[in-house]
C-alpha cells in the first residue's frame, strides 16, 4: 500500500508543459458539460467538481450547516460507517477532498486509470448516499467548534469578521461561513441534509477532468457521477451592498503587536479594466518585496514584517483588502504610510519601469501555477465559474502585457480610494482612536 501511494504521488507532479495545456469542452450523453485535457503518459486522472453557492446558500438561522456538511460528506456514505468508507479509500489509493468558500463546495478526486471504475463508484454512492450519522456530526461538530473558539484569539480572525460585519452588513458574507459556536452548537441532522439538498444540484456545477480519460469516457464517467441530482436548488443570493466607510475602528484586545486589516470597494473579475487593476495591486502591495508598500511600510521604516495587498472579486461583492502587523506603538505610523502610498498612487499614478517590472514578473510566474493535474483541474473550473473563454491560459499573458501605462494610471485614479480606505485594527495601538 505505501509503495502504491507513493507512486500517486510521483504521478500528481507529473503534468504536461503548460504551453502544451490544449483543453477541451466534452457534453456527456446526460448532457453535463466538462473541460478535459487528456495526458495518457501517465495511468492517473484528476478530477475537480465544483457547485456555486457555497456556504452563501446557508439558512439564516442555520449558519455554518453547508461547512459542517461539506466536513462531514466523506463520514461515510452507503452501508459503510465513516471508518469502512476511510479503509476502502486507501485501499484503492486515491483521494477525495472536500471544500468550501462563500462561493462554492469543491469535491476534489485524485485516481489511478486502474482503478477508476471502483472510485467512482465510491465518489457515486459518496455524493448521493452521505450517512450523516449522529456520532460523525457530534465528533466533526466539536471539531468545527473547537476551531471557532481558536478563532475568537486570532486577531487576523478578529479583523476579518469585524471587517465583514462593516463591509457587509445583513449580506451572509457578512459572517463567517463556518457560522459561529452558538450556530454550529444548535445545528442538527436536519439542517445538514437541508444543507446538502440546497448544494449538490446539476445547474450550478462545474467540473474540470485532467489525465488519462478520453472525452467519451469522461462523458460516461460525468453521468454515473452525476446526471440524478436535482436540476435545480435554493437560489443563490442577491449581490452583497458593499457599504466602506473610510477611517479606523479599533477592536480593543490584549497583544503586543496590533493586526490591522484594510480596504475599500473593489473591481469585478468581469470588469474591462480588471487586468490593469491587477497590474497595478501588485506595483502598490500584492508584489512581495518589490511592493511600494513594502518598500515603504518594512524596508525603509521597519515597522512591519510585512504588509501585502490583494484584489477579491467574489461572486456577489468585490473589495480591495490589505493588511498589515505592527507593535502597537508603531502601528499608528504604518496606518498613515500606506494612506499616504494610496493617495500618492491614485494621484501620481506608477512608472514605465514599474510597469515593466511587474508585467515581466506576472507573465513569469503564470505558467508555475500548473503544477499538477489537480492545479489545473482547479484552474479549469475557475476559469468556468468566472465565464472565461476555453483558451484563456493561452492568451492570459498577452492580457497582462496589452496593459499601458495609461490604462494602470487611469485606473488608479478611478479605482484607488484614499479617504474611503477603512482600517480595522486589533490590538491596543497607540495613537489611534475608533
């Protein structure tokens, strides 16, 4: 058993160039729509189902059953109780992975050609027959308790859900998708299978294929898997109102070092100047060491470790966010450097040099995303959900690149938002009221 694991393992990093990536668009007889790229040089397929909604799709009085479930869907399925179910997974050397996002549950499956019949027989009876019995729902709910509790001393934790208490307001990305240690603590059978009812449904899936599966085989494999689900499910909800407030709200708690977390209304992933936003994240604060902010914030003043930007285009909201950790006598000078570096790039703009350099390490770093069948199942079924044409890995560079100095200075004067930048902190700073 261990040699046959490490040989999956060995055939997980074994994928084709990423010039080499030619995808395909397969309808299976039940008509469910996939992307494949086929690899026969190695007996080993990937394959990435995704379902939109996500933990968004939680009841209001029920919050956090969509995470629990999605925690609790490989406890067994069928007539094998959670321990059965684990044994026969490694007994046919494969991987079923579970997640979910605001946006989105994820079942990942990793196999071996030779035993592909036999998983997706178990991946079958794992999606339509869950258990859910009593004994796995205490146990993984205690475990999802246990991690909020952690979270409540967290305060990166702390700053998000302040954040999305602010951002948000009665939105349910407003609270935290795992739900809180009173929702979770009251959540029974009932509103787990509510929860699994509300997800698993054929008009909001996705799926991605990567490996040794021809599209006819795919197709036979996509309507064993899934063509019985439900049609339809509970609606998705209406778009969040991002309502940011510029100044600072501090959340008084007992640490030497202060957390702040920053921003203010984002761009859409589908809006025309998206990549000359993205451009310029990574000149301002998404480019690591090389970042303005960076520069600014740790390496001439050294009031931070680090400090990093980042543009999140949900499917229901987008916001621009930021953070940052500084002792609490120092955060107060690290808040108004990056006020002071946003008003500068909104004003100013960035340089051709600037420009370049970020483009040559954007278009740089993109092929090392596809490290692995399982990246580019994933990246596929993103590529779905964000309504992105089929050949949008080969022609993602030369995005980035039609980006001008005009177009990232336009949008930083549009986009970039000095008096609306909100900073939520949580420590004991000094200098610094809310």
């Amino acid at each position: 058993m261990k040699r046959i694991i490490a040989t999956l393992t060995a055939l997980i990093i074994a994928v084709p160039a990423w010039a080499e990536i030619e995808i395909e668009e397969v309808t299976s007889p039940g008509g469910i729509t996939a992307w494949l790229v086929e690899d026969h040089s190695i007996p080993f397929t990937a394959l990435e189902l995704r379902f939109r909604g996500g933990t968004s799709l939680d009841d209001p009085d029920a919050r956090g059953a969509v995470y629990l479930m999605s925690g609790l869907i490989e406890e067994g399925s069928g007539d094998m109780d959670a321990r059965t179910y684990a044994r026969e997974l490694e007994s046919l050397a494969a991987s079923f992975s579970y997640r979910a996002t605001d946006d989105s549950v994820s079942i990942s499956a990793r196999f071996l050609t030779e035993n592909r019949d036999d998983v997706v027989d178990l991946l079958q009876t794992t999606i339509h027959d869950p258990r859910f019995d009593q004994e796995a729902i205490d146990r993984v709910k205690a475990q999802v308790i246990s991690g909020l509790k952690s979270d409540q001393t967290d305060p990166s934790d702390i700053a998000g859900r302040h954040f999305a208490e602010m951002a948000y307001g009665d939105h349910p990305y407003a609270s935290d998708g795992k739900g809180t240690i009173e929702s979770v603590s009251g959540l029974t059978r009932d509103d787990i299978v509510a929860a699994y009812d509300n997800v698993f449904v054929r008009d909001r899936l996705y799926v991605g294929a990567v490996g040794d599966i021809t599209a006819e085989e795919l197709g036979v494999l996509l309507d064993e898997l899934l063509v019985d689900l439900p049609a339809t499910g509970k609606p998705i909800p209406d778009k969040a109102e991002v309502t940011i407030d510029g100044g600072v709200n501090v959340v008084d708690f007992n640490t030497p070092q202060s957390v702040a977390l920053f921003g203010q209304n984002g761009i859409d992933r589908d809006d025309p100047d998206f990549f000359a936003a993205y451009v310029l994240n990574h000149i301002l604060g998404g480019g690591g060491f090389e970042s303005r902010l960076m520069q600014e914030v740790r390496e001439k003043r050294g009031l931070t470790y680090g400090v990093a930007t980042y543009l999140v285009p949900k499917d229901l909201a987008s916001v621009y966010l930021g953070s940052v950790s500084s002792a609490n006598d120092r955060i107060a000078e690290a808040v108004e450097v990056i006020r002071q570096e946003w008003a500068r790039a909104a004003a100013e703009g960035v340089t051709q040099k600037e420009l370049d350099d970020a483009k040559t390490y954007l278009t740089g770093a993109y092929p090392l995303r596809f490290d692995g069948n399982g990246q580019i199942a994933g990246i596929m079924v993103g590529m779905q959900m964000e309504d992105l044409p089929i050949d949008y890995i080969a022609t993602r560079n030369d995005k980035v690149n039609a980006v001008t100095l005009e177009d990232v200075n336009r949008v930083a004067s549009e986009l970039l938002d000095p008096d609306g930048l909100h900073f939520t902190i949580v420590g004991k700073p000094e200098g610094l009221d809310g």
